[in-house]
C-alpha cells in the first residue's frame, strides 16, 4: 500500500494527521499488528516530524504544505516527510546531555529511538526528506514474547 497526504503547515492539523497514519494502518492492517503498542509509538514519532516542519522549516513560509507519504509492505513501515525549509545540518546536531536543560534537540534523539531507521535527506530537487521506517510487530508474535517472558 502507498498513499500521501498533502497537509497545511499548522499545527492545528496535528490531530489529522495522526488520525490519516493511524486510520490508513488499520485499514490495511486490521487486527494483524500489536496496536496498543505500535500506535503510539508510531504517532509519536509522526508527530515529532510533522511539528518540526511547521514550527522549523516552514516557519515562515506556512503557506507550503507539509507532504507525507506512506508505504507498507506486508508490516515494513516507511514514513517520508518532505517540506521546503531550508533544511537541517545534521552535523552540528548535539544529542541532549541528561544532567543539563537543553531546549532543543529531543526530537531526532526520539525519533532514532522510536524507529529501526531515521534518514535524512537535504535539498532533493528544493525539499528535504525525513524518512522513518520500522517494523510493525505482529499482535501474535507480541503475545509469544509476553508468554515465553
């Protein structure tokens, strides 16, 4: 399954675009995958990228719409979103410290931990890529691990 979702970027459409990731999953996948622990992890790390974007990249540009594009084969999850900011130097990116308040730099960090793979891509024909992928875990597999824990 493919589909994307062209969507303001303002943050007022947050709720939307949880409800599209979630509601475009469950319909492919109906009871097949361990939702009470997959959504929110899943909407958390979308929510990260999306919130980014707005408040980030197209902070003064919010009349861009923020694109996000999904593909599941079978339970491999890629999620991309592609603004048109000016984009991020990951290079200079300092994971926050655990004893000192950083107000910035959470997001990366949680989505590397959220996800089996964070890519980054910068000025592809203009726009940038943040491409998330993992695995969704099988409900069934879920409740094997449970029992042999």
């Amino acid at each position: 399954m493919k589909t994307e979702l062209n969507i303001p970027s303002d943050l007022k459409f947050l709720a939307v675009v949880e409800r599209w990731l979630l509601d475009c999953l469950e319909i492919e996948l109906g009871d097949s995958v361990d939702w009470a622990r997959q959504s929110s992890r899943l909407r958390l790390a979308l929510v990260e990228a999306y919130s980014n974007v707005v408040r980030h990249a197209h902070k003064e540009q919010p009349h861009i719409p923020v694109q996000i594009r999904l593909e599941l084969k079978d339970r491999d999850f890629v999620l991309e979103i592609w603004d048109r900011g000016n984009g991020y130097d990951l290079s200079t990116y300092l994971p926050p410290k655990p004893d000192e308040k950083q107000e910035g730099g959470y997001g990366w960090l949680i989505m590397n931990r959220l996800m089996d793979r964070v890519e980054y891509q910068l000025q592809i024909n203009g726009r940038n890529c943040l491409k998330l992928e993992t695995n969704l875990i099988a409900a069934d597999s879920q409740e094997k691990k449970q029992e042999t824990s």
